[in-house]
C-alpha cells in the first residue's frame, strides 16, 4: 500500500497556508491541511514550499500541523441527485451537513455530495454489443416528475463494444453497465477548473425565452449566450436573475451565490423550494441546482463556487439540455482573487486586483456556448451563462465590470435612479445592448414575424428622439414643442410605461411571450404611426390625446396570452 505523504505548516495568513516537506505537489491539487483535515488547494509552488489556497475557516490552525496530499485535484461528482440539492462552495451538500453538525458547518466535515445510500430505476436506452465511445448516453434515470438524467459514458472513455448492461433499482455505486467488461457506475468526477469537451462550438440561434420584454424584444440573449448584468445597490441585478430563473425556457437553472449577503441568499433558499414552475405546476427545483457561498463564509471558497457551478452545468449541457447559469455575483469572486493574490504578494493590477483578472473572466464566460455535445450521436446542448456585477458605487469603469464588458455580448445596465422610480426592471433602455440581436434576426422572422424587427427599431428610434427633446423641454418647456414632437414624447413615454415596466407581483405581467411582445409593440408603433397622420391632416395633439386608443394600450399588459390576437 502506498505510504500517504505528510507535509508541514510552516505558515498561516488568513485562507493561505504555506507548508514545506510536500515533494511532488502538483498545480490545484487537493490537499487536507492541519489537524482537523480542512479542504485545501495548491495554487502555487516556490522551490522547497508549497502555498495552499483553504477552503474552511483556518483560526487556530497553526505551525507544526501536517498536509496530507490526496494527488487529486479539486472535482466535483456528476451523477442522480444534483437535481433539488443545495451544495456550498465545493460540493458539500449543505442540507446533509445540518443533519450531521447543525446549522453551523464543523470544519473539515465530509459528507459525500450525493446520495451513496437512495436507489434509483436505471432504464438502458442500449444493449449488449453496442458499440459506444465517451459521451454517448447508455440509459436514463427520472430524477425528477419533469427531469430525466441521462447516463453518459465518462469523455475520457475510448472507443469500444458494451459487454454488459443492467436495468433496475441501483444505487449511484453500483456497476450498472460494462465497456469491453470494465464496470461503471451512474456518476462521474470532474475537475472543476478543466472544462468539459465539446465536438464543436456552434454559432446560437435561438432565444432564450426570458418574458422579460426589455430582455426579449430589445435586448435579447440567444441561448448558450452571456450577459453581464452590472448595476449599483438596490439596482434589482439579483430579482432580474430570478426572474430569468423562474420564467427562462432553460431546461436547467443553476443558481451561484458568490459572495452575496446571508439574508439575500436565505431569501433564495427560502423562496426557490415554494416557487411553482410556471410551464410545468411542479416544484422549480425539480429543475434547479442551487450553490450557496455567503459572504461570511472562507472568501477563498468563492473563488472555487463558480468553477463548480459551471462545471455542473456543462454537464447537463452535455446529456442535450438547455443550461441557464446564473452568477451573483461576480464581483464577490473578483474581490477572493484579489485577497488571494494580495496574501501571495504578487505584483497587482489595475485598484489591486491581480494582472490575470481579464484572462480568469474570459475562461469562464468561454465555458459558455451551443455546442454539439462529445459524444458519436448527434447530440445539441447549450449554455448559458449571465453574471451580475456589483461595482463599487455604481462606477462602471472598474475592472471586474470592464474585463466582464469584454468577454459578454451582452449589456443589462442597471441604474438606481429607475429602481428608486419603481421601474421594474431597471434596465437603461439607452445605455444597455445585446450583440445577439442580427444572430436571432432569421429566427425572430419565422417564428414572431417579420415585423417585429421593424417594431423594435422604430420603438428604439423613438426612445432615442426622447432623451432629445427633454433637453428642449427643459430649456423651454413642453408646450413649445412641435406637435409630432409632443407624440413622440407622448409615444415614448407609453414605451416606458406600458412596456418597459413590468410587475414582477402580477401574475399576468410578470411574463410575456413573444408573441404578447409583439402584438404590444406592433398596437404602439399603429398608435405612432397613426397620431402622425392625423397632424398632417391638421389634427391637434390635444384631439389625439382623447382618442380611445390611448387607455387601450395601457391596458395590454394586463391582457392574457389567450386574449392576444394572433
């Protein structure tokens, strides 16, 4: 049996822990520092010393206690049981450990991620003589009433025939089918940091249904697209990501708490369990994996949450799903870096941050994307990926939202000034874009009409027009305006009002479809339209502005998707 290799403390700042005597370390690799055995990781050798990145609280850990190396590196396990869970930052299944230690989690508890003990019902969708390679799908489990878990064979798996295969109740331990007589069972481990292989990147061509109609008709994300959310305090980038959550036609939400408050997380936790999913009437968590990293726990496991999240989510990109990543946030994750980088003294970057904040953003949102899943079939997949930025004062200037700006295709710009205004989302309709939008065009065209296109264009142009004007207004007045002018004041302010604005708490508004957005927009573009031809036949504003049409339009958010004429 092979000896276990014992390094020793030699220092303790904070999350870092320095050790010497570990010959043979390897970059990321998991470690088990002092005493109690804490979760750790190298992220850095100097000649005889090896610098560890701890993912526990480390008071009390001192000089003189061992490192055990595990020669693994940090992986999270796939397999029956992700769906519903709530993990912490590095896959421990935080419902487990309060029945094992209460609600504060005792340091170096471990607790298996998932279930060794339930049984699930195994179908084979192949049979013995099969030929197969990694990534095909052998079988399938119901995990939930609406989610079938599709079982892959692991990528790293070469090319060969199956020999065996079971049906019937297994746990996730048990062998379950055979490839050329080696035995496999229904989970997978896979680094967090590498991402999963793909057989090719294709370009996204269709939306990812959010219901939000800023979103959907202005600024649209194209599913396996990203979007950076970034906005002040109180700006709403945690209720807009809610709402993606519960209203997206993703087939898997995956909720990443990075850093954020304790309260805002427990809200998470408290409210996703009771939500309904609106397509299906079942739980949301039948379809929803949720990773809670507060700001009172050990900042370094921030830093590793992300990576566990996406790496969960690629892997049901990978059985064919539609994945939506939601991270909250982002900054939280930069802010870990920078501590982490400060403790090693390396040379910082822009307002401390460390030099390779733009690369470790870029090879995250990369993760992202449509994709022909690794496998011999044909099989599409895709994910998306939209990360909140919370900057400091609002100041979009800074790096974390600078570096995200560069990598997203996508712009929400959130602004406080229309949250304290009760505008709901707070989205600037100015300042905010979607690089998304010529990519979707074809798709827009056949399946919402092609005038839709032309809708949002003139809405856009009209909103523009607007900003114009106040500053006439403000100069002199109102009622020195042209009366074409004062429509499209009037118009925009419709835009604003009627369809920007939507209310989360009704259960009608608070979703859309495209083809309610369409119709709502294509009513107020007729109304402009309309109101222009009526001046140059010599009818005032004050006479269009007592037409019927105008209660009409601000009664369409509130129509049913069964009242929306085709």
């Amino acid at each position: 049996m092979e000896k276990t290799q014992k390094g020793v403390i030699v220092k303790v700042s904070g999350p870092l822990v320095i050790a010497e005597n570990m010959e043979g370390s390897e970059f990321y690799e998991v470690v088990r520092v002092g005493d109690e055995g804490l979760v750790g990781e190298v992220i850095e050798i100097r000649r005889e010393k090896v610098y560890i990145q701890v993912y526990e609280e480390t008071a009390g850990v001192g000089p003189g206690e061992p490192v055990v190396r595990t020669k693994k590196q940090l992986s999270v396990t796939l397999g029956p049981g992700l769906i519903g869970s709530i993990f912490d930052g590095i896959e421990r299944p935080l419902q487990k450990i309060e029945e094992k230690s209460g609600h504060l989690i005792t340091r170096g508890i471990e607790v298996p991620s998932l279930d060794a003990e339930k049984k699930w019902r195994f179908i084979p969708l192949m049979k013995e003589g099969d030929d197969v390679s990694g990534g095909d799908i052998v079988g399938e489990v119901k995990e939930t009433e609406i989610l079938s878990h599709k079982i892959m064979i692991p990528p790293s798996v070469e090319e060969g025939k199956i020999t065996s295969i079971k049906e019937g109740e297994f746990t996730i331990k048990d062998i379950v089918f055979e490839v050329d007589k080696k035995g496999y069972n229904m989970t997978q481990s896979w680094p967090i940091r590498t991402p999963r292989p793909t057989n090719k990147k294709l370009l996204p061509f269709v939306p990812l249904t959010t219901g939000q109609r800023v979103i959907d008709t202005f600024f649209p994300i194209a599913k396996g697209g990203t979007a950076c959310v970034p906005g002040p305090f109180g700006a709403g980038k945690t209720v807009v990501q809610h709402q993606i959550a519960k209203w997206s036609d993703a087939d898997i939400v995956v909720f990443v708490g990075c850093g954020e408050r304790g309260n805002e997380m427990t809200d998470v936790l408290k409210e996703f369990p009771e939500l309904k999913d609106p397509r299906t009437g079942r739980p949301l968590m039948e379809r929803t994996v949720l990773i809670a990293n507060t700001s009172n726990m050990p900042v370094a496991a921030r830093e590793a949450s992300v990576y566990t999240g996406i790496t969960i989510a690629e892997y049901f990109r990978d059985m064919g799903y539609s994945v939506a990543l939601m991270a909250d946030s982002t900054s939280r994750w930069a802010e870990a870096l920078r501590e982490m980088s400060a403790r090693l003294e390396e040379m910082p970057g822009e307002e401390g941050y460390p030099a390779y904040l733009g690369s470790r953003t870029a090879s995250f949102y990369e993760r992202a994307g449509y994709v022909k899943c690794f496998s011999s079939k044909d099989r599409e997949g895709s994910l998306t990926v939209v990360g909140s930025v919370s900057p400091p004062g609002g100041d979009l200037s800074e790096p974390v939202t600078q570096n995200t700006l560069r990598t997203t295709k996508i712009f929400w710009s959130l602004e406080d000034s229309l949250a304290n205004a009760r505008h709901f989302p707070a989205i600037n309709w100015l300042s905010s874009y979607s690089l998304y939008v010529d990519e979707l065009e074809h798709y827009f065209d056949k399946e919402v009409g092609v005038e839709f296109k032309e809708n949002r264009k003139e809405a856009m142009r009209i909103l523009s027009e607007e900003e114009k004007l106040e500053e006439i207004v403000r100069l002199v007045g109102f009622e020195a305006l042209s009366d074409k002018d004062k429509l499209i004041m009037d118009t925009a302010r419709i835009i604003r009002e009627d369809f920007l604005m939507q209310n989360a708490f009704d259960e009608i508004d608070t979703y859309s479809s495209f083809k309610k957005q369409n119709f709502m927009m294509g009513k107020i573009v007729e109304y402009y339209h309309d109101g222009i031809h009526s001046i140059e036949e010599g009818k005032s504003m004050d006479e269009i502005l007592q037409t019927p049409e105008i209660k009409e339009l601000s009664r369409l958010k509130f129509l049913s998707e069964k009242e929306i004429k085709s």
